[in-house]
C-alpha cells in the first residue's frame, strides 16, 4: 500500500482536474458567476450555524438566551475573520502557483498552510478562553445574559479546531477554482447542526425556566462545534484524497519557510484588518447598548440580517480574489482586471436587490428571529436598525470588490491599513464626538457604521486607481530570488 501511495505521488498530475477550475482562459462573467454561487451559498449555510443557534433559542428558549447567543457575534467574526484573512493569504500563494502551473511550489504551500493551520488552533484556543470574560465585559454585556454568554463562547472557543481546519482546507480547494466542494459540505453540516439544535433544545432542555436559558446556550454551541468538526474531517479527506497537486501526505507536512513568509506577507495584514475591525464592532455594540439598553435583541436581530447582506459582495470579493491571483499567475494583467470590473458590477446589482428586500421587510425580517407578540420592543428596534443602515449597503461593494483583487495580486497591506483606519481609527473618533453632541442619541451612533464604509470605499478606490495591481506575481518573485 506504501508503494502505491509512493507511486502515486511521484505520478506527474494534469493540470486541470475534474473539480479544480482554470481561470486563465475562457468567459470572465462566467467563471467569477460560476465560482461565486457555490461559494455564496455555501457562505449562507456558514453563517447558518449562528443563526440557527440564535433562531432556536429565540423561539424555544426565550430572550435572555437568544440576546446571550446574538450579542457574542462580534466576538465570534473576530475570530472567523481573522482566521479567514490568514487562509486567504495561503490561497493567494496557491493561486498564483497553480495559475504558473508550478506544481511543485502548490503542494509546498498546501502542506505549509496545513501545519500553520495546526499551531495557530493550539494559540487560538488557548487566547479566546482566556479572553472571553474580558471582551464580554468591554461589550457591556447585560448582567442577565452574561452567564450564558460566557458559556456559549467557552464552549465555542474550546471546538474551534473544526472551524479552522475547515476554512483552510476550503481556501485550498477555492484556490484551485473548486468552490463547489467545500459548499456541499457546509450544507451537509448546516443541516446537521440544526437538527442537532432542535433535538438538544426541545428533547433534552430542562423544566425549570431557571435552567433553561443556560442550557438552551449551551446545547446550541455543542450542536455548532460538532458540525464545524464534521465539515473539518470532510474537507480534510478531501484534500487527502486528491489527485492532483493539492493532495496532501502526511510524509510531507512541514514548514516551508520561504512559503510561509509569503502566506504571512498576505495573510497577515488581512487577518488583523479583519480581527481588528471585528474588536471595533464590539465597541460600536457598546456605545449602541449604553444609549438604548433595551436595543440589544434588535440589534442581535439586525446584526444577523447584516451578515445575509454582506454574503453576495463577500463571495464575488473572494471570486475576485482567486481570479486576479490565477491570471496575475498566468501573466495576464489585464484580464484580471476586466475580471475586477465585471465583479464590482455583479455585487452592486445584487446588493442593491437584496437591500431593497430587506427594507421593504424589515419587520417581517425581524420576526422570523423572535415572536413579536413576545417581544415587540426586539422587532421595533430590529426594524429601525435595517431600515436604516440598510440603504448604504452598496457602499461596501467598493471596498470590498477592490480590496479582494488587492489581495489577489498578493497586496493585502494596503487594504488593511484603508480598512482600519475606516472602521476602526475614523468610526471611534465619529463615535466619541457624535455621542457627545447628541447625548448618546441611538440612530446617528448607529450611522457609525456606514460611515466607515464611505470612507473606506473611497481611499480604497483611490489607491486602486493610483496602485493598480502591480506588475510581478508571487511565482516571477520567487523566481527572480531564486535566481
């Protein structure tokens, strides 16, 4: 069996396999349509997993659980977010190998990502356990729901082995053009982890109101973690089974030191961007809960429907991401570009329909999360909230279409230094200077929000237009130090 597995890795691959797509050549639309529609579905399901955990303590549990479970997801996008920004770092660099068809360099880095992926679960198990009572208490969590917050985010941060592996394993997969696969597996896994929610809740949840609420937090997080394990194991097999150069082998699991530094080079950035700009949400979350205490479960409702509303842009940004970094690969700059432009089109216009949606519904919106005859104070605010903020939605395209290309072309400095001046340095002066003209009035702190994006869309713009994509991809580098 070893001289099987021996001679199958010897055994030169093809380029192009059934599941990888080469992105060099053919229809522009259709390749960034085709690659973003797995990708934005499997996206849906992803954010799933926390929505159905909040869906089903709100309507069978009550609302002390269902604010517990929704005012942690700050929390929760920091640490997805930044993982995320690190994995698209090793997709980047896979991208523009396989688009070099340096074979060769593919599987060093797909090995390299994979043992990164294994040190940073260790460090960031051990930082978010330690850090949860801290960041609950800088979110002014309500002391009714801080024990069940506290409980959801153990729980969380101690099974998030399932959730790294997996977003690694699937930036691989999307780096080669397969975005399909890691989209059947979250479907599979979103399904289970709702039918794990419901039979924890409604079979298993205890008598007593008194212990209900705890229980109901902590059921749902179990359910979570066992399906982003599940996911993880799929993806995983996989990568393990392919046969091409993306396969991976235990013999060849190691540290690539050149490889890593360029994964660190582009993913860093991007991973403190967006762990950062998730910490500054949790201090918009404040200012929003000091000036209306009883906002919390609208604004749980609101934030879960601003992550639906980000899905479309997020997927063709990632779309972008892979297509400029194959063709940068492949020395075609130009149509990398066109591949920029088709994809700001294609999030505008599903932005500007899913928006429009959502305000026309926003009530209707709110009540799919909680009863209303229950808690009408949560739907009123809930509506305000997405009636308001909605609107400027396409804003984000901008920043995040050019910044996804940036990353591509393995630029991901620049973003993040737009992006955390925007949301971070410029929204908390917006919000120190607005709470104090306004005496903590509740809607122009929540302009906060697309505040930031207007700025960030325009510098990110401009430096587009100034920097471009730049001129040498991580292959031409590599070769020229080599040489």
């Amino acid at each position: 069996m070893e001289e099987r597995e021996r001679e199958s890795e010897q055994r030169p691959a093809s380029r192009v396999k059934s599941h990888d797509v080469d992105m060099t050549e053919g229809s522009v639309f259709k390749h960034i349509l085709m690659f973003s529609l797995p990708l934005l579905v499997g996206n849906l399901f992803q954010q799933l997993y926390n929505m159905v955990d909040t869906w089903v303590v709100g309507n069978y549990v009550g609302d002390a659980a269902f604010s517990a479970v929704g005012t942690v997801t700050p929390i929760v996008n920091m640490l997805i977010g930044s993982f995320m920004g690190l994995s698209s770092g090793a997709g980047v660099v896979i991208s523009q190998y396989y688009g070099a068809k340096k074979d060769d360099r593919v599987s060093d880095a797909v090995h390299t990502s994979i043992v990164l992926t294994f040190i940073l679960t260790v460090a960031f198990t051990a930082l978010g356990l330690a850090m949860t009572p801290f960041m609950l208490r800088l979110m002014n969590i309500p002391d009714n729901v801080f024990p069940e917050s506290k409980a959801y985010l153990t729980i969380y941060f101690a099974g998030m082995a399932g959730l790294l592996f997996y977003n690694m394993g699937a930036a691989v997969l999307r780096a080669v053009g397969d975005s399909r696969r890691p989209f059947y597996f979250l479907v599979v896994t979103a399904v289970l982890n709702t039918v794990l929610d419901l039979v924890f809740v409604i079979c298993f949840s205890p008598s007593d109101p008194a212990e209900r609420a705890l229980y109901g937090v902590q059921a749902v997080a179990w359910a979570t973690i066992i399906a982003q394990g599940i996911s993880a194991v799929l993806t995983m097999w996989t990568l393990f089974r392919a046969r091409s150069s993306i396969r991976l082998s235990l013999r060849k699991l190691k540290l690539h030191m050149d490889l890593l530094g360029q994964i660190i080079r582009v993913g860093i950035p991007a991973a403190l961007q967006m762990a950062v700009t998730s910490f500054s949400n949790v201090i918009v979350q404040s200012y929003i809960f000091g000036a209306a205490p009883g906002s919390t479960g609208g604004w749980t409702a609101y934030s879960k429907v601003d992550q639906l509303i980000f899905l479309p842009m997020q997927s063709i940004s990632l779309a972008a991401t892979t297509f400029v970094g194959q063709n940068l690969g492949s020395g075609q700059p130009h149509r990398a570009k066109q591949g920029v432009r088709v994809s700001l089109v294609m999030s505008m216009v599903v932005t500007v329909v899913v928006s429009g949606l959502v305000i026309l519904t926003a009530p209707q919106v709110v009540t799919f999360f909680i009863d209303q005859d229950k808690s009408p104070e949560v739907v009123e605010y809930g509506a305000l909230f997405l009636r308001s903020l909605t609107p400027f939605y396409v804003l984000c395209c901008v920043n995040q279409v050019y910044a996804g290309a940036l990353r591509g072309a393995g630029d991901s400095k620049a973003p993040m230094f737009i992006m955390l001046g925007s949301f971070v340095v410029f929204r908390q002066i917006y919000l120190l200077i607005v709470a104090r003209l306004t005496h903590n009035a509740l809607l122009p702190l929540a302009m906060g929000y697309p505040a930031g994006w207007l700025v960030c869309s325009v510098f990110t713009l401009l430096y587009y237009r100034i920097r471009g994509l730049g001129h040498r991809s991580l292959a031409e580098e590599h070769a020229k130090n080599a040489g």
